[in-house]
C-alpha cells in the first residue's frame, strides 16, 4: 500500500483530488434535475422555449415524428436520465401544422437521479467532517458549489453537454471506489479488522498517536472484544470498525428463499448479492460513510441495478468495480452458500476459531461479520 494512512496532508489531498470532485460532479447532476424541474416542469414547451431557446433539443432533440426516440438521442438521454419530456405525436402534430408547441413539459424524479442523490448526500457529510477535521478549508467545499452552479448553467446554454458532464461523474465515481483508490481501500479495509490483520497490513497503525488519528478522523471504535484466559489471543481477535453495520437482531426465511434480517430496529432483505443499501441509516463517521459510498457506487455500476443500460448512452465501455474486485480477491468465505451463519460468543476459542476462518472474506467484503442482540457474532455471505 503506497499511502502515508499516518500523515495528516495525505488525507487532505484524498478529499480535495478525489471526493470533492465527486461531490461537485453529484450535485451538477441534481443540481440540473433541480433546475430544469423549476423551469420547465408542468409549463408549455413553448412558454419554455420562449425563455430558453436552448432546452427545446433538450425535449425533442434526436427525435422524428410521430414519436420516435432515435438511439443516443439526446432527448432520450435527458428522458432516461432526468424524466424530462414532452407528448412526441402532439409535438410533431402542431409543428407541421405551423403552430406554436404549446404541450406541457414533464420533468419527474427517475431512480437515477434520486441514487445519485443519496450518493451526493453522503459526500456532503464526509466533506462536512472533513472540514471539521481541519482537512478542507469552507473555501474549498464553496467553491465546489459554485463551480457545480456554473456547470448547470453551461448545460442549460448547450444541452447536449450533458453527456459530457454525466460521463464525468461516471469516471468520477469509479475512481473513489476501493476497486482502484487506495484510500478507500484503506477505510474498506478497516471496516471490520481485527487487531491480527492490522498488525499484518498496517503496522503503523500500531502506533498510538497513529491509531488515535485515525480513529479520530474515521471514527474507528472497538467492535468485538473477546474475553478468553490468554489475553494475547485476546487482543488479537479485538475487532474494530465504524458505524456501519453494527447490530443484527434477527433473522428471518420466508417466501422465495430470501432471508430478512434486522438491524437498529429496521427490516431489510438478503438478496443473493446481498449489499442491502440500508439508505435510511444515517451514518455519522466518515469510516461509515465511505464505506456505505463504496457500497453505492459499486452497485451503481452493476448490472442488478439496472443503470448500466442508461449510462452506456453517453460512455462506449462501462467496467464494473465491484466485479473487478471480486476477481483480484481470492479470498472465499469457508462456505459457499449464500445465507447467515452464528459462529457464537466471541468468550470461547471454539468461535475464535469459526471466526478465525471467516476473517480474509470479512476483511475483503466478501462476507459480513455483525452482532446479533446477544452479543454473539453472525457471517454471511455477500458473494
């Protein structure tokens, strides 16, 4: 790992070169659905066009009558990606007839915008933190602001820019996962590790003005302590992580061999890639954020999510990080069934030893190591 994890300034550079840009690229793109809704949104074309000359290509651009999408067009683009559009065959219909295209503008929230969205809002709590931290200066995150402000406006002046600016994001995006950002991969890392492994991975993080950095700036906090006789066995199955994950308090089979378990009160179901979104579980250190980051942009790009079809409009290839990662990860979890296995209290070596087995899957993220409401620890699987 070619990262200084111990050095303030290295942190500093992660959130200006890699997550503001992000950040400012997220609220362009909600930024526009934002504005394009108060402008257009239940209005006649024509009234909007009389305002915007510029937004008619964003309706009917790419487009023949009576009511044909071509393919790549860019009225589809902004249909798919922001719900704006217009009735074609009324469109066309007034047009041959000379007169003026009063038909009102429909501007509604797609699931694209609205991930996006949760995607923008975590961002906005890592910079917030990060700001705190000392780490980014308000200047900065205002001038995120702006600069997305002004990107809004660019594309309301050239609607066919969007694509460049969504294309932007994509790459944006990909390149803060832990698929192929070290930083990321660090925090990923760290989201369930115990003290063996990061003795193994990050001696550095030994240290104790380094473990108290970090578990300041992250917010790492001690997960699982086991309480066995031999106290350096002990020390080396303490687990940490951050607010992500932390309690199971049942678990459930019903109907198409799905498994539902609960977490802090909330039900949520297993489905056979797992990666429940938990997206109304607010997450308060920037190790949590991150790592539930990294979680939506990987299933953002794959193909469960049913985005990648949209996003291959405006980028010939589209790579999936979460597959990528899967691949470069050779470690697998003991089973291969996908399901929820109790490994026990954490107090005897019998599950130190269930666990001790799961550890290189739950490090990589290929499993998932929670607590159920006992106290006990609980796997399963992820893919």
């Amino acid at each position: 790992m070619n990262i200084s994890y111990w050095d303030r300034e290295s942190w500093t550079s992660y959130f200006e070169n890699d997550i503001l840009p992000l950040y400012s690229s997220a609220i362009t793109i909600t930024g526009l659905w934002q504005r394009l809704k108060e402008k257009a949104h239940g209005k006649f074309l024509s009234e909007v066009v009389k305002e915007i000359p510029s937004l008619e290509q964003a309706f009917v651009g790419g487009t023949s009558p009576p009511e044909k999408y071509e393919e790549n067009s860019l009225a589809r683009i902004y249909k798919e990606l922001l719900g704006a559009g217009v009735n074609l065959r009324e469109y066309y219909f007034l047009k041959k007839l000379g007169k003026e295209p009063k038909i009102p503008c429909k501007v509604e929230p797609t699931g694209i915008v609205s991930y996006i969205e949760r995607i923008s809002i975590l961002l906005e709590q890592i910079v917030t933190q990060a700001r705190d931290f000392g780490l980014l200066s308000q200047s900065s995150i205002q001038g995120v602001a702006e600069s997305s402000k002004k990107n809004v406006d660019e594309i309301f002046k050239e609607p066919a820019r969007i694509s460049e600016k969504f294309a932007d994001f994509l790459t944006k995006a990909i390149g803060v996962t832990a698929t192929y950002n070290e930083y990321t991969r660090f925090i990923w890392f760290l989201r369930k590790i115990p003290k063996k492994y990061i003795k193994e991975l990050y001696s550095e993080l030994l240290k104790p003005e380094v473990f108290r950095f970090i578990e300041d700036l992250l917010g790492l906090r001690e997960y699982v302590a086991p309480r066995v006789e031999d106290p350096e066995i002990a020390e080396m199955y303490t687990i940490f992580s951050f607010d992500y994950l932390l309690q199971l308090e049942e678990v459930d089979k019903k109907g198409g061999g799905y498994m539902y378990i609960t977490i802090d009160g909330k039900g949520y179901r297993l489905s056979p890639q797992y990666i429940p979104c938990l997206d109304d579980v607010s997450y308060k250190t920037i190790g949590g954020c991150i790592c539930k980051l990294n979680e939506l942009i990987w299933r953002f790009f794959s193909a469960e999510s049913g985005y990648r079809e949209f996003c291959q409009l405006v980028c010939d290839e589209i790579p999936c990080p979460r597959t990528e990662w899967e691949l470069a990860e050779e470690s697998r979890p003991p089973f291969s069934r996908r399901d929820v296995y109790w490994l026990g209290s954490p107090d005897s070596y019998e599950t130190l030893s269930k666990l001790d087995e799961w550890l290189p899957a739950v490090i990589t993220g290929r499993a998932e190591l929670v607590k159920d409401r006992n106290g006990k620890l609980v796997v399963f699987t992820r893919w």
